[in-house]
C-alpha cells in the first residue's frame, strides 16, 4: 500500500514555517510527485500542505482509489476550475497566509490566487527537492549501477555494421531487463561526425571500425534518474586529435570533481571545468554548460552553469558533471557521471 | 520526416485574421507544436512570432539541430523573458499576445506588465483542426501501437508483473518504430484493472483474468493512445463477457455518434443513457469519454459533460467508455478515431 513519505512531508512543512506561511498550493506534476508519489497524471490535480494536514482537489476518478490508499489525506473530486475549488477549500480552513509558486501555476491560476490574498514564492520546493533524502539517494545509486552495468555490456555487444538506433534500442532493452522503469531520457547514440553535435538525435549511421562512439543515457529506478555519457574510439587507431581531445574532456571532468567545494555556487564549479578546457585552447568548442540537477526529473535545480552565480551547491545536492568538446562535422567527445555533494567534496553516484 | 513550418504559417494568419502583430509561447508543449521540433524540457526554448517571423529563444546547444532542421526559426541565445519583451520592443510590436491559461504566472505578469496582451486559450484553439501532416504523423503512431497488441499478447506470460510486461509491450513498440512513450503505460492485471489510472506494481500474472492496458507511443512529435482489456486464460467469467461486450455497443455507439456539428458532450451522455438502461451501470462509468489528442496527450475539446464544444471534420479524438467494478475488475475499450466530413476514421488499426 502506497503511503506518504513522512521525511518529505517533514521538510515540506518546516519550508512552509520558515516562509512563514501556514500553507502551499502545489500544481506541477513533478512537485505532487515528491510528496505523493506517482498518483496523478500532469495537470490533473491540486495539493495544499498545511500545519494540520494535506488537502488536495483531483479528477473525480482519483477520489475513492485515493482516500483508500492514503487515509491521512482529505480528496475531493472536482473537474473544472480546481484553482477556484482550492480557494473555497482555504477559505473554509481558515489559513491566513498561503503561497504559490509562480513558475508553476499558469498566469491565469496565479491571478485568482493573487486575488484571494495568497503569496507568490518563486521556485518554493527547489530547496527541499535538491537536497536529497536517505531514500532518494538509495534510488539513486540503484538507478546508476543499471546504467554502468548496461554501458560494460554494450561494450561487448557492439560491432562494426549496427546502427545507431539499434544500438539505442540494445541499452534501452538492456537496463529495462536490469530492473529499470524506462529510460530516463531519449537514449544519444551519435557515429563518428554526428558525436560533433551535443543535441543529436540518434539516427541511422552504420558504426564502422575506427569511428568515435558517443553514448548519452540513463534510466528511471523507483521515480529517480541516472545520466552517463561515454565516449570512445571504435577500434584501434584512434587519431591523435581524438586522443588529445579525450584527455582534455576527462581531465576537466575530474578537475571539478576533485575540487569543487559544498557551499560554492555552479558558476565557480562549472569554472573549474571551463578553465581547464580553456587553458588546452578548447574554450569555444565547449557549448554548454557543466552540469545540471537530477533527481525525480532529469534535469532539475543544481545547475552547474555559468549563470548560476548566486544559488549555491549545497549538502546532497544531485548533479552531473559533463564537460564536453564539440568539433562540428568532426566529432565530439562528452564525459559524464553523476554526483552528490557532501561536507568532505563530491561523491558519485554509483 | 520533414520538419514543417505550416503550423506557424497558420498562426500568423490566424494573428493577421483578428489584427494582433505577435505572440509569445512559452509552454514546452506550444513551443513543441509551433517550431515542429521536440524540445525536451519546459523552459528549454520560448517564441516570439511575429506576422513575418519566427523567433526561438533557445540555449546553444540546440543550435547546431535547429540550424539543419528548422531553417524557418530565427535562433536567439537567450532563455530570459525580458529578452523576449525587449525583442517585442525592438520590433515596435503593438498588438502582442500571450496565452493566459498556457503562460506561467511569473512570465505572463512581465509580458502584461509591459503591454503585451492577455488572450485565453488561441493555442489550444489553433491545435484543434489538425492538418493532414499532422494526420499523417498521428496515423503512424496508432498503426505501430496497434500492431504492438497482438505481438504483446502472443508473448505474455503468465508468471510476469504489471511492470515486466509494460516493459515488454514499450519494446515492441520501440522496435516497430515508436519514438518515445506518448504517457506512462497502464498495465492493470486483475482487481487493478478497476482503477483507470492504475499505477503499475509488481503483481504477477495469474491464469483466468482480466488485463487492462492503456498505452500509445509517439511518432514525429504526435501521440496515439489505445486501450484493450482481455481475459487471459481459456474461460472468462460470464460477468466479464456481458460487461465487455456491453463497453464494445457503447464505444460502437459513440463511433456514429461522434460527427461533425455534433456537440462533443453528445456522445458522452448517449453512452451514460445506454450504459444505464443495460442493468442501471451508470455509475459505473466514472471518467469522460474521451479527448483530443495531437503533440500532448489530452487537448481540446474534451468529450465530457462539461464540454460546450461542437466537433467538426480535421478532429482527432479518443472513444474510451469503461465500467468499473471496485475491487472486482474494470474494462476500457479505447481507439484513436479521426472525425471525418462523412464517415469517422478509426486510426488505431
């Protein structure tokens, strides 16, 4: 029987106090999620945390299936209008201040909201969601070993003359038989030149001998995510530029992983990647940013990047870390594992 | 497939029609369907369309797919919404709009606050009718998920949990060219069969019961989505057969009912008459018949009692009448069906 996560409604609720509110109104899909589980489809439901309880307004559908299995919590059906239903419920309750979070409720929600005297806090659960509970993190880790495991065998299962497509299809087969949900993402197969492009979308290249290999993919174990990216010369003469280029790529990586710092923020992390690639005269092939967050969703809150100069990176924070070089029509080379932060440095998730 | 720039072409006539000059779109699934690429995350790419342009707020690294693939898109290396108000500025834009019920708040109230103008709904409009491309598109996702179902029940087992055999069904339809999932699978074996949004669990597979599933893959950017229930084993019981055969008149019933100039409600409340005069099962029926469907999974207009739509020719709409028997067992029959001037089109075949 499902139930609600006692430590996630804790921290939710010590957010709300420190706000000091005396309830939230959550409407994003991934945000429900945290808290219940994965009940509801997107859109199709209404949550207020408060001091007393949890209250939510769904699809009729939901309402017998959901007081059953969750006792603790108060459903009412409602298929129209649920931000207005929402209002009446908070009415009724009596609770004085209540927030919402503006990026998540659309412009139309937000202003009847605003109207029945309720506060916008932008990005309100970023903070509770970035920092990992004990669970979250065992997920986590469950959801890596997967994907390590599947990238050991995709090694052995490669050979010259299969397609990209198919070989996207071999690690999605792969971790789903290895207890994986499903993918995490779409799964980046990307031959020789089409590894120059950091967005490719896996198509129908043949691999032949002495081509670069660019394999981008994770999965989902128990709502949470894993994301590796590894890169190699198929067979054995790889170029000296591919060889100097992959030095360079991985180098960086384990410079930010040896030196970033709990408490800095993802510009001085993602500086610690960027620098170094710099240095070896690389800097305008690196398109994009170091890292980002990764949690129920695959990418979220922790972002390693230039313009995070002001949210720093803090105790079990999840993220990847994944510089790369992009020589266009070439080939590129991406390196990535993913990590939390703890007191003594990074740690990775595996 | 050939990225096509016809869904903005018909925005801007549709700006031109009713004497607006722009329009920003801001939800992942607007943006999705206007530049006709597949953006993977909200706030991954925003656009400002004007009468003569098309312009993408995205991140660099698109940039190099966008470049090949969308040559209609002006890319700006931007995600900031100021960026995309002083881009409106810039063009002396007068008569900007916004979508109001598919803008976020924080975004909607700076685009307000600097002129632009607030319109409920145009999106959700402009998806409604859907081209023959898009037909297209949608068509191949409902035939590869349609095909999915006969490999998938010749290879279950009994034995196999819900979540082993979503995996498996999500296989074939990857292998039969499926691009993604449309919406998470629901695989219900049993007595979870009477919940129709069942979460999947590890329950196994026994022999002599009813399996529910609701799945569709994705094709080009386009959804389908089909639902079966079936008895698995040799003898199902006499209940089953006379509720499953009762969903099938019902699904038959709306199929005919469902034609251009009716209204999207009329349908639905036909099946609740039929359902209740077959044995008072009425209330067994706890969900609306059906939805549009197109880049995301449930559009406009909805085929429910609340609905004060009309259908018309160019619609793609979701037939899905059930009967739920708590704790017992619950059947859905569902297709994919393109309302067409004459004569409907069942797609997921």
């Amino acid at each position: 029987m499902p139930k609600l996560d006692e430590a996630k409604l804790d921290a939710v609720r010590k957010l709300i106090k420190q706000n000091k509110l005396d309830g939230f109104i959550f409407t994003d899909y991934n945000d429900i999620k945290y808290i219940m589980g994965p009940v509801f489809l997107s859109g199709e439901a209404v949550l207020l945390v408060h001091a007393k309880g949890v209250y939510i307004t769904a699809r009729s559908l939901y309402e017998a299936p959901v007081s059953q299995d969750f006792p603790e919590v108060k459903i009412e059906g409602c298929d129209k209008d649920r931000d207005l239903k929402t209002i009446a419920a908070i009415k009724k309750l009596k609770l004085k201040k209540v927030g919402f979070d503006g990026l998540k409720e659309s412009y139309h929600a937000g202003k009847n909201y605003i109207a029945a005297g309720f506060i916008e806090k932008e990005n309100f659960l970023v903070p509770v969601r970035a920092a990992k509970t004990e669970t979250e993190l065992k997920n986590m880790k469950a959801a890596a070993k997967i994907a390590y495991k599947t990238y050991e065998h995709i090694l052995t299962w490669l050979e010259p003359g299969v397609s990209e497509k198919e070989t996207a299809e071999e690690i999605d087969n792969f971790m789903k038989l290895n207890g994986a949900s499903s993918t995490s993402f779409d799964t980046i197969v990307a031959f020789g030149a089409n590894s120059g492009n950091p967005h490719y979308g896996t198509g129908n290249a043949k691999l032949k001998k002495n081509m670069v290999v660019l394999l981008d993919f994770g999965c989902i174990f128990k709502d949470y995510c894993s994301d590796i990216t590894r890169t190699f010369w198929f067979g054995d003469k790889p170029s000296k530029e591919f060889k100097e280029v992959y030095k360079t790529v991985k180098s960086a990586h384990d410079e930010a992983v040896e030196k970033a710092v709990c408490g800095q923020t993802g510009a001085e992390i993602d500086d610690i990647a960027r620098s170094y690639i710099e240095a070896a005269g690389y800097g305008q092939y690196f398109t994009h940013r170091t890292g980002h967050g990764i949690g129920m969703e695959i990418h979220e809150e922790a972002n390693i990047s230039q313009d995070n100069t002001d949210k720093p990176i803090l105790e079990n924070y999840c993220f990847s870390i994944e510089p790369g070089i992009y020589i266009v029509g070439k080939f590129g080379v991406r390196y990535e594992d993913c990590f939390y932060m703890t007191k003594q440095g990074v740690k990775q998730i595996k | 497939m050939k990225f096509t720039a016809e869904k903005i072409k018909k925005l801007q006539v549709w700006l031109k029609q009713n004497r607006f000059d722009g329009c920003a779109v801001t939800d992942l699934d607007g943006v999705n369907f206007f530049s006709d690429f597949c953006f993977a995350g909200q706030g991954d790419a925003y656009l400002l369309i004007t009468l003569k342009k098309a312009y993408c707020f995205t991140k660099k690294m698109y940039a190099v797919d966008l470049k090949k693939k969308t040559p209609y898109l002006t890319l700006v290396d931007s995600l900031y919404f100021e960026d995309i108000v002083k881009k409106a500025q810039s063009l002396k834009l007068k008569n900007c709009i916004f979508d109001t019920t598919a803008t976020g708040y924080i975004a909607g109230t700076l685009f307000y606050k600097n002129g632009f103008k607030e319109y409920a709904g145009f999106i959700g409009k402009l998806k409604e009718i859907k081209t023959e491309t898009e037909i297209a598109r949608i068509k191949k996702a409902c035939s590869i998920s349609f095909r999915a179902y006969d490999i998938f029940r010749k290879k279950l087992k009994a034995g196999m949990t819900e979540l082993e055999a979503t995996s498996l069904l999500e296989n074939i339809m990857q292998s039969l060219g499926g691009e993604g999932l449309a919406f998470n699978t629901i695989m219900a074996f049993g007595e979870n069969s009477a919940n129709p949004h069942h979460i999947n669990s590890n329950r196994k597979l026994k022999q002599n019961e009813p399996v529910l599933l609701d799945y569709g893959c994705r094709y080009g950017g386009y959804c389908s989505d089909i639902t079966r229930t079936f008895w698995f084993g040799k003898k199902p019981s006499g209940e089953f057969n006379k509720a499953y055969a009762l969903v099938k008149a019902a699904h038959d019933l709306a199929l005919k009912l469902a034609k251009p100039s009716a209204p999207a409600c009329l349908p639905h409340n036909c099946v609740c008459d039929f359902f209740e005069d077959n044995g008072k099962l009425k209330k067994y029926f706890i969900h609306g018949l059906g939805h549009s469907l197109g880049t995301a999974i449930h559009e406009p207009p909805f085929m429910n009692p609340r609905t004060d739509e009309i259908l018309k020719a160019g619609h793609i709409i979701t037939i899905e009448p059930g009967l739920y028997f708590e704790g017992k067992f619950g059947i859905r029959y569902e297709d994919t069906v393109l309302i067409g001037e004459d004569k409907n089109k069942i797609l997921t075949k």
